[in-house]
C-alpha cells in the first residue's frame, strides 16, 4: 500500500517536472523571439543612424563651403562692379551636382551696365520664368524643384535669380535661404552700380550745363558790353565838344540811359556770375573819399531833376585810403542812393559814410514812399519788387538789392533796412575792409615819376571799327597816336616790322584771338606789357588773359580816365623805343 503511493507521488511528480520543463522551454522560445525582433529593430536604427550621420556631415560639409562663398562673393561684390564674367562664375560656383543641379540669373537693366544677358549653369537647358514670379517676390516651383527669386526693381531693372535644387526637409530650407542671400547680394550690387551710373551721368550733364552757362555768360557779357562801350565812350567824348543846351540836354538823356543800362546789364549778369560761382573780387587800394565825392557827382543832377535835397557826407574817421574791390562796392552803392532817388518823390536823399570797427559802414537815408515790415522779406529775393503789378510807377529788374545782398555777403558784410509804409527808408551796408597803410606822401611827386604818355607808341589791336574810332580818340586827347590792328594775325605782322611800348589788345576777335596772339608773342620772347581790352568780367575769363600772358586788364565799357591810368601804369614800366 505505501509502495503504491509513494508511486503515485513520484508519478505525479514526474509530471510536474514535465509540465515545469515545457514552460520553460516555451518561455524560452519567447524570449528568443523578443531578442530577435530587438536585434533587428537595433539593426534597423543603426541603419537610420548612420544614413543620418551621413547627411549631417555632408549638410556641415555644404554649409561651410557655402558661407565661404558668402563671404568671398560678398567681399567681391562689395570691391568689384557686377560683370558678366563675376555673375558667371557665381552661377558656376553654385552648381554643386548634389545639392543644386542648375542654375540661371537673367537680367536687364535701364541703363545698361554691361551684364544684359542670360547666365546659365548645370544641366536645365530651358529656363521659362514663371507668371507668379510677376506678383511675388519669390516662388517655389514644387513640381520641377526649383526655388525662383525675382531681381526686379521699379524700372530700371528686370530678370530673375533661379536655382534647380535636389534636396528635401530642412536641408531644402537652409539651401534656399542660402540662395536668397545670394540674390539679394547680386540686387544690391545691381542697384549700386545703377546708382553710380545715375550720379556720373547727372554729374557729367550738370558739367555740361555748367561750361554751357559758362560759354553764355561769357558770350553775353561779351555782346552787351562791347556795344554799350560804344554808346558811353561816344558820349564821353562828344561832352568834350561845344553843344548847345538842347543838344547837352539830349546828351545828359543818353548819359543817364547809357549808365542806367550799364548797372542793369551788371546787375543781370552779376547775378549770373554769383549763382555759377564765377564771380571774383578784385582787391586793391582805393581812395575812399574819392569815391564819395565821384558817387555824389553822378547823382546830384539825377536829385536836382526832383528836386530833392541830396548830399553824401564822408566822416572824418573813416581813412582814406582803403582795401576792397572798389567796382562791386561802388555798385552797392550806387544801387542803394540810385533805389532812393527813384522811390523818393519829394524831400531828401542823405548818404553817410562812417568807419567803425574795422567796417566801413553806408547809410543811405530818404524821405520816400517806405516798405511795410511785411513786405521787406521780398526785397531782397532776386526779380522780386514790392509792386510787381502792371501799372506800377517805377520800372526796374527787382535784382539791384538782391545784388547788394549777395555782395555784401561775399564781401564777408551785411546789410540792413529799417522802414515802414509812408516813413522813408534806411539801409545800412556794413562791410570789412583793410586800410590800405603804405600812404603816398607827395601828390605832385607822384604826378612827375608819371611818363609822357605823348612818347608812347601804342599798338591797339581791336576788330570793330566803332571801338577802333572811340580808343583812338581818347588817345589822341592824351597826345598818344596809335597804330590800329584789325586782329592778332594783322599784329603779329606789324610787331615783326617794328616795336611798340605798349599793346592793347583786344580778347576776342576773328582770324586769330588776342589770347592766341599774346601767347605767340610770349613764346618768341615779347615782354613789353600787353593789356587786355575785354567786355569779360568772370574769374574764368580773367584766368583766361592773365594765363595768355596779359599784364593787366582794362575791362568794357571803359573810360578815358581809366585809360589813361593803365597806360600811366604800364607805360612808366617800359621806356619808349
């Protein structure tokens, strides 16, 4: 009985042991499986891990090469014009074969720079720009790959900046900023050098427009002047003969006219000058009472015709001999007293001359119609008059004290108005002068080292025979008897055959000019003194006589008096013979 269950317990037993065993076994094969699809899911991210890897290195390996390329194309565009042959070889240098397959730029650009062409690179042989390229700055092109970037600007520019690409992702995303940077780098390059182009052909017609306006001035001044220099120096002259009180009275018409005309015509022409920058101050000592007294002579009868009560008093304390540019303050003045008499009707015209802190000062006082406050800002603007209406009373330019102004300015002074309507008018000019220090002590020791302008022999050369006439009057009254040349060849073939002491020649004239014929007689060795007669007053012009080889200058219309002082200057220099 005990044997058969201990049996029956081993039985059991044994059956335990079995059912245990194929668990075990199963569990096993489980586990085996487990570590089967583990191995190759680990095998599988490997796989990943390395194509990954792969990538990123040659992404790395793009980006370095690509920001090099920034940098060096940058460093290119920034030092070079854009040229055919720089867009090229950034077309080329994008075309890797991985990342971009092909690449086009084309542009067109008003005005043409010199890159108006297509520029293709890679395998694409067709580039057709795309209709969405009109309405947006950029366009991915999904379907054909390719990123197109538009270079069009305003009007002056248009073309495209075009890249194939083989990549996708992120990668995709950094290739096409890299492009965008490409192609805003080529705009800007573009758009400079369009820029440059504009400011050397605005620069180049404002030259032109400059030396035109040049040419014109010099013309003009030329073809007023030389004209009006027949009409004052007849009318000097003929004052020197007896008339009788009408034909006086008809002579003092056409004095007045002629000098009115004269300040219009230097008024018109100054103004000209100062805006072309031509103007020049002439410096040098002047007699400043003289002045005064000679501005008081001019304008006494003008104010005796209104009958005005005129004067100029020159003070005590200003000295007599100063330094400045005697003509354009003359002409300051005479625009102001001239202004007064006109807009004065009855009463007075007094003009004072002071001298503080180193200024010469002006004031010019009337009793006349006076400027409302409101409108004294019009005075001073060029073409500009209180009454601009057509039925004002007194006629002029509206530039005399725009004139005034620009000269003061320029003469580093200022002017100033005080005046209100029916209350007169005060204008003061201040102006910096220098005293002229080295005095000259005796008058009549003067007078004696002067040559006897009787023992001159002159040459004048000049081509128009109203001038011709006029000079040689003049000269005749000095005692002088001048040999006329009709231009500068006609001269030269007189100075071949004989000698002169002095020469007075004439700028422009036909067959051969005065600057040609002076820079002749320089080379073969002339030194006598030769003077320009010249109706050109422009700094240019004046460059022009003195770099001809001209001593000096005697400009039109001028005076016998302002004749004779040339040839006293130039003729005590150069002994006859």
């Amino acid at each position: 009985m005990d044997q058969e269950v201990h049996i029956a317990l081993l039985e059991k037993k044994l059956q335990r042991e079995k059912a245990a065993r194929k668990e075990a076994e199963k569990l096993l094969e489980l586990k085996s499986h487990e570590l089967f699809n583990a191995k190759k899911l680990l095998e599988t991210s490997m796989e990943k891990l390395r194509a990954r890897a792969e990538v990123n290195s040659e992404l790395l390996a793009y980006q370095a090469k690509i920001e090099t390329m920034l940098v060096e194309y940058g460093r290119l565009f920034l030092k070079l014009p854009p040229s055919e042959q720089l867009i090229q070889e950034l077309a080329d240098s994008l075309v890797d074969g991985i990342s971009v397959t092909a690449c086009c730029i084309e542009i067109f650009c008003t005005p043409d720079v010199g890159i108006n062409i297509c520029y293709a690179s890679g395998r694409r042989q067709q580039w057709l720009r795309p209709e969405q390229l009109s309405k947006q700055k950029t366009y991915w092109d999904n379907d054909e790959g390719i990123l197109w970037i538009s270079l069009d600007s305003n009007q002056t520019v248009n073309g495209y900046f075009a890249t194939r690409m083989k990549a996708s992702g992120s990668w995709l995303q950094t290739i096409q900023k890299h492009i965008t940077l490409f192609s805003e780098m080529l705009r800007t390059s573009i758009r400079r050098q369009l820029t440059l182009e504009e400011a050397i052909t605005a620069r180049n017609r404002a030259e032109a427009s400059e030396q035109a306006a040049r040419e014109f001035l010099a013309m003009i001044n030329h073809e007023l002047r030389t004209p009006l220099n027949g009409v004052l120096g007849s009318a000097e002259l003929l004052d020197d003969t007896r008339l009788t009180p009408q034909q006086q009275k008809l002579l003092n018409t056409l004095n007045h006219s002629g000098e009115l005309l004269r300040a219009i015509i230097n008024d018109l022409l100054d103004f000209s000058k100062i805006n072309a920058g031509m103007l020049e101050l002439i410096e040098k000592p002047f007699d400043c009472h003289n002045m005064a007294r000679m501005l008081e002579d001019i304008f006494q009868l003008r104010a005796s015709e209104k009958q005005l009560s005129f004067k100029i008093t020159c003070n005590n304390t200003v000295p007599r001999w100063l330094i400045g540019d005697e003509d354009r303050i003359k002409q300051i003045y005479v625009n102001l007293i001239g202004n007064a008499i006109k807009f004065t009707s009855k009463g007075h015209v007094s003009v004072e001359l002071e001298w503080h802190d180193e200024n010469l000062l002006f004031t010019v006082n009337d009793s006349g119609c006076g400027i409302a406050k409101d409108e004294h800002f019009k005075l001073f603007k060029p073409f500009s008059q209180v009454d601009l209406s057509s039925k004002r009373i007194h006629e002029g330019t509206g530039l005399g004290l725009a004139i005034c102004k620009q000269l003061s300015e320029q003469m580093s002074g200022k002017i100033q108005l005080e005046s209100d309507c029916g209350k007169g008018a005060t204008f003061t000019v201040s102006l910096p002068l220098k005293i002229h220090r080295a005095k000259i002590e005796n008058d009549s020791r003067l007078s004696t080292s002067l040559p006897k302008l009787g023992s001159l022999n002159v040459l004048v050369v000049e081509d128009l025979k109203t001038n011709q006439m006029l000079i040689k009057l003049m000269l005749s009254k000095m005692g002088v008897s001048p040999t006329i040349a009709d231009n500068g060849q006609q001269a030269l073939d007189i100075l071949s055959k004989q000698p002169f002491d002095v020469i007075l020649m004439d700028c422009r004239m036909p067959v051969m000019d005065g600057y040609c014929a002076t820079r002749k007689l320089r080379e073969n060795g002339y030194s006598k003194p030769i003077l320009a007669l010249t109706a050109g007053t422009t700094s240019a012009e004046r460059e022009d006589c003195i770099s001809a080889g001209m001593d000096d200058i005697l400009c039109k219309p001028y005076q016998s008096q302002e004749l004779r002082e040339m040839l006293e200057k130039w003729g005590a220099n150069c002994p006859p013979g």
